[in-house]
C-alpha cells in the first residue's frame, strides 16, 4: 500500500522515528484517560449521571484545546521541546495518578474536574510541540508526507488508546481508577521515550525567539483578530461559509453524543456494563465512518466540489439522523453513529481543503487556529444545550427534530451558495 510505503521511507530517519514513538505512546494514553473520564462521569454506579455533568466532562476535555491551543505555540517558542515533552508527560503522568485517587476518593467533583483539566491543558503544549517538532526531524522534501501520516497515526494510536480502555474496564478489572492508572503509565512511558531524542535536536533556535512574553502573548491575540478580518473579504467568502458549516456540523455532532452517552446509560444498560460495551461499539461504528470518509471524500468532493460535497454530508445527514434515531433502538442508532462518522469527517475534509485553497499562505496557521477554536467550542456548546433538553434517559424527539432542522438548514444554505 502507498500508505505503508511513505511511513517506511519516513521511517529511515532516526529523529522522525523517536518523535513518532513519543507521539504514539502519549496519544494513546489520551485515549486512555479520556474514555476513562468519560466512563467515570457516565457509568460509575454510584453516580447519578445527568447530560449537565456530562456537558462538564466535554468542556474538561475539549475546552483547554480551544482557550490554550492559540498560545501554546508562543510558549513552545521559549522552551526545548524535548523538555516539553519529558515533563509534560511526567507530570501528566503524576496527575493521572491524581484523578485515580480522587476516583477512589469520591472527591468532590470540582476536585476531580480540576485534576482532569490540568492533564488536559498540557496536552495541549505537547500535541503543538510535535507538530512544531517535526521540520526538525525530516528533510524538506518529505514534511508534507510527515505533517500528514504523523497525526494519522497519532489519531489511530487515541482509538487504540480508547479501545484498551474498554477492554481494561470490561474484561480485566471493573474499576475507572484502574484504567486511568493504565494511562499514567502510558504518559510515563512516553516521557521515558523523549529521553532518546537529544535535548537540543528539536529546537527552538533561541536566537529565533522574540525577548518578551507578553509581546508575543499580544501578539497571537492580533494575529486570531487579523485571520477573522482576512476571512470576512469577499475572495475567502466560500472558506468563510465552509467554517460556519462545520461549526454547526460539529456542534450537531456534539449533541447527539450526548444523546447516545445518556442512551447508553438509562435506556439501553442491561446488566452492570451492557450500556459501557454498547458505547464502545458506538465509538467503534463512528470511527469507521471516519475511515470511510477518509476514502471517498477526495472522489466526491473532486468531482461535486468541496463546497457541494459539505450540503451532500449535511443533506444526508438531515434525512438519516431522524430515521435511524428517532426509534430510540440500539441498531438503528448505531447505523447513525455511522453516518454521522462519515458526513462530519467528510464535511470536515472538504473544509480543511476549501481552507487551504482560499486562504494567503500568510493567513493559514492563524485561521486555522481560529478553526480549531470554533470545532472545539461547537462541540462543548453542543452539550450544554443537550443538557437542557434532554430528559434523564436520553429520549429526545425535540433534540433529534432540532439537529435534523440545523443539517438541513446547512445544506440549503451551501447549496445556494454555490450556485451563486
């Protein structure tokens, strides 16, 4: 396969295999500590689980990505990477082992939010030290390949991650403290594997680095205010649309998660872990409606246009989600998880093409920027509102109507956009 091939070649640098195997391990354990804290919130027997605090798990896991993520690089600038990644993932490592007692403990959940918060927010230093890590570590030629198997990787070693997690708390041991253990370990070993890349070898140059902080700290802040107005001229109008779709996509996408983890719960548990072993297959579902996407959006969207491949997915999306959903049954809804995999994946490929394409070289890393900020906000939003309407076992017609209602309003919107 041309896949496999590339990752071969890649692999012939020294560099590029450390930082891979660092990025692997610490991935991983993400997907480890986040199903963990997923299934904490949602199936710990003595915890009434309720969409509210689900919604908090979410803006726990996610919003550290958004609020953090823009900055992280003005940091990243000031500090060996190298070093980040040893004791980020060392102390990621020791407040694993943190939110384990605090689970045992039956802390206070502000305790145990801030305990998860921490862990996530440095994630965010490291995942933007990888990537920042990687022109370091290949030749020139070969950086587009590296950008784009590099994170492939990384996001298939998280599903991995998320699959030993259910197997940990299914099969071995019946204990969320014992799966986020696994995880601390996880991060230790991967501060274990930084230790093999030499100190200086990823950089920064500190002759590169600006001499103050808070210079650059503004800085980022004008440059985010500088990619909204670069979006908002007319020549970048399709990228500015092809945003606000996916903002809403991904917040629909939030939305029924919220659904499916309240479903999973009340409505479908049978036994003490029916309802977990049905979230992993929803996990599992969608994600290879990820992988499918991953296959035909480059067809479709090069033979429709990225922009009418967006109101396809929403389109679609808009008629299957209320047929497959609205029984409130296992089967059809995991047939949702499914589709829902691949028109969000889908519609997201076509925007990250649409934003490459329209977008001034010059402008790309802070619009992106911005992009990763609204996906992360959507999805939290997402759950807030559920939290609203969702009663306690998770049956909503109204959530399904009014998601149904924003696919379909997406589409429509696209759609006469470009036809223009």
């Amino acid at each position: 396969m041309a896949v496999m091939r590339d990752l071969r070649v890649l692999l012939r640098f020294r560099g590029f295999r450390r930082l891979l195997g660092v990025r692997l391990l610490s991935q991983g354990a993400d997907g480890v500590y986040q199903i963990a804290l997923a299934t904490y919130v949602v199936f710990s027997p003595e915890k009434q689980t309720s969409a509210a605090s689900i919604a908090s798990a979410m803006a726990v896991l996610l919003l550290p990505y958004s609020l953090v993520g823009p900055f992280a690089g003005v940091l990243l600038d000031r500090w060996r990477r190298r070093q980040v990644f040893l004791y980020g993932n060392l102390l990621r490592a020791v407040l694993a082992c943190v939110t384990a007692v605090l689970m045992l403990g039956q802390a206070p959940d502000w305790l145990f939010y801030t305990s998860a918060l921490c862990v996530t927010a440095v994630n965010r230093f490291v995942l933007a030290g990888l990537s920042a890590a990687l022109p370091r570590v290949v030749d020139t030629d070969r950086l587009v390949l590296a950008n784009s198997l590099s994170p492939t990787a990384g996001t298939l070693a998280a599903t991995v991650g998320a699959a030993l997690a259910f197997a940990v708390r299914l099969v071995v041991a019946d204990s969320d403290a014992a799966v986020v253990l696994v995880g601390a370990a996880l991060y230790l070993g991967a501060a274990l594997a930084s230790l093999r890349i030499a100190p200086e070898i990823l950089g920064p140059d500190q002759e590169l680095v600006r001499p103050y902080l808070g210079t650059a700290l503004a800085g980022t802040a004008r440059g985010l205010a500088a990619g909204v107005r670069h979006l908002a001229e007319l020549p970048r109008r399709e990228a500015a649309w092809a945003l606000m779709a996916m903002t809403l996509m991904r917040f629909c996408y939030g939305a029924l998660t919220v659904m499916v983890l309240m479903l999973c719960r009340y409505a479908w548990a049978s036994g003490s872990n029916g309802g977990l072993a049905l979230l992993g297959l929803a996990v599992g579902v969608s994600g290879a409606g990820f992988f499918v996407a991953a296959v035909v959006t480059p067809g479709a969207a090069g033979r429709l246009g990225p922009g009418r491949w967006i109101a396809v997915c929403a389109g679609a999306a808009a008629v299957l989600v209320p047929a497959l959903c609205l029984p409130f049954t296992p089967g059809p809804t995991l047939g949702a998880a499914f589709i829902l995999g691949v028109t969000t994946q889908g519609a997201k490929i076509a925007t990250d093409t649409i934003v490459q394409s329209a977008v001034d070289d010059g402008f790309r890393g802070r619009v992106f920027s911005l992009y990763d900020v609204l996906f992360n906000v959507a999805f939290v939003g997402a759950a807030a509102v559920a939290a609203l309407m969702l009663p306690p076992d998770g049956r909503s017609v109204s959530l399904v109507l009014t998601v149904a209602a924003v696919y379909a309003s997406i589409a429509v919107a696209m759609t006469r956009f470009e036809l223009q």
